[in-house]
C-alpha cells in the first residue's frame, strides 16, 4: 500500500497538459503518474520495467517515451515534478494527522482515568472528629510546653512551635524531649549568645546530634549521661 493511499488529479491541468497526446500516450502517462505515485514519487528509468508499467511493448514504449515531456528523467530515475511535490505534502501531511491522533487518546485518556481513579478512590484518610482534634492540638500544645521549659534558650517562640510540630512528626517525642534535656544540661553555664534557637536545634535534627556530642564530652571530665538522664 502506498504511504499517501489517494493521489490528487487536477483535471483541469491535466487535460490541459495532454490535449496534444494520443489516447495511448495519455493512458502511458496515466499509468506512470499512478506507479509513481505508488512508489514514492518516482520510478527507475529502467525502459523494460517503463513498457510494463504502461502495458506497452518495448518497442511502442520507446516509441511514445519521447512524447511525455512532463516526465524527468534524471540520475537514473523517472519522475514528474509536480506529483514529487503533491507526494511529499500528502506524506507530511499524513504524518501531522497521525501524530494529532495519536496525542489527543493519551490525553483523554488521562484525564478519564486520572477522574476516574479520584472517582473511585477509596477515603483513605481516618474520619476524626472535631473534639479529636482538638485533643490533638491540647496534646502537642503540652508537649511542646515541655520542650519549651526545658529548652536553654528562650527566644523565637513561634518559629520553634513550627519546627516542633514538624519535628515529632520526623521522630518520637520522648527522643526529642531527652535530647532537648541533654542540650540543657551541656549549655548550662555557657555563653546564652552561643546556644542555638530553639527552631534551629529543631530543624537540624540536633536531638539526634547532641547524643553523640554528650558522650564525646564525658570523655572529656564534662556532662555525665546519668546526671543528664537524671534530668527526665
């Protein structure tokens, strides 16, 4: 099957084009303009596969060859211009409409199934109710009164109300109540200006962080873990 499966005839330029032709030569002509058109616009200037093509003997073929001015011959092919030209437009042509096709199915596509799936899409979220949340918030407001009576440095409230509510969602509110104890006891006596605000501390995780950095100091004649533990 041809890429371009019609091929336009301007009637008017065609007639116009082969008045002066004999009924064999404008049928010789017809059948080539349509294997061409076949053949990706051209045919190989090859005279016995030519006399096939317009059911003509080789000789009536080189007979009437020299009579179809509109056809080029050249580099070993045979074509017609303007059906090269009408090919190669239909070809593209052809290829936007498939591309067009084929994109407009992938987004319909997705837009059903995307409302489809929401459609469908089981609740998973836990019915709570307004007094739960409210519990909710009374809990996390007394937890982070805890972290806050026992941080060292009371400044920037707000910002550390944030970073705590963020924070006991990465980490258990015991491991960031005992780190926070453990901060207080190894700034206690220190330079205030040198302890870090509370949301800092938080954000960075530091619950985790100064565990570490009490060990290394009791090692060193500092802060003794059960003296910090004690402080629970």
């Amino acid at each position: 099957m041809a890429k371009a499966p019609y091929m336009p005839l301007f009637v008017d330029a065609f007639v116009a084009d082969t008045m002066h032709l004999s009924a064999e030569e404008i049928g010789a002509y017809m059948l080539l303009l349509m294997a061409m058109w076949r053949h990706g616009g051209e045919l190989a200037d090859d005279d016995k596969q030519l006399a096939r093509v317009t059911k003509l003997t080789l000789a009536q073929w080189k007979r009437v060859r020299p009579k179809l001015p509109l056809l080029h011959f050249e580099s070993e092919k045979v074509t017609q211009k303007r059906l090269k030209k009408e090919w190669e437009f239909m070809c593209e042509f052809r290829e936007r409409q498939s591309r067009n096709a084929r994109s407009k199915p992938l987004k319909i596509n997705g837009q059903h199934q995307a409302t489809t799936t929401n459609r469908h899409k089981p609740n998973t979220m836990p019915n709570v109710s307004p007094q739960d949340q409210d519990q909710d918030q009374s809990n996390e407001s007394e937890s982070f009164n805890q972290f806050w009576n026992l941080y060292p440095r009371k400044v920037g409230k707000d910002a550390a109300r944030r970073a705590f509510t963020s924070a006991i969602k990465r980490a258990p509110l015991n491991d960031v109540l005992r780190g926070v104890a453990r901060y207080a006891k190894a700034r206690r006596g220190q330079e205030p200006r040198y302890t870090a605000h509370a949301a800092t501390w938080l954000n960075g995780g530091r619950w985790a962080d100064e565990e570490q950095a009490a060990v290394e100091a009791e090692s060193f004649g500092g802060i003794r873990l059960r003296e910090i533990e004690g402080a629970k």
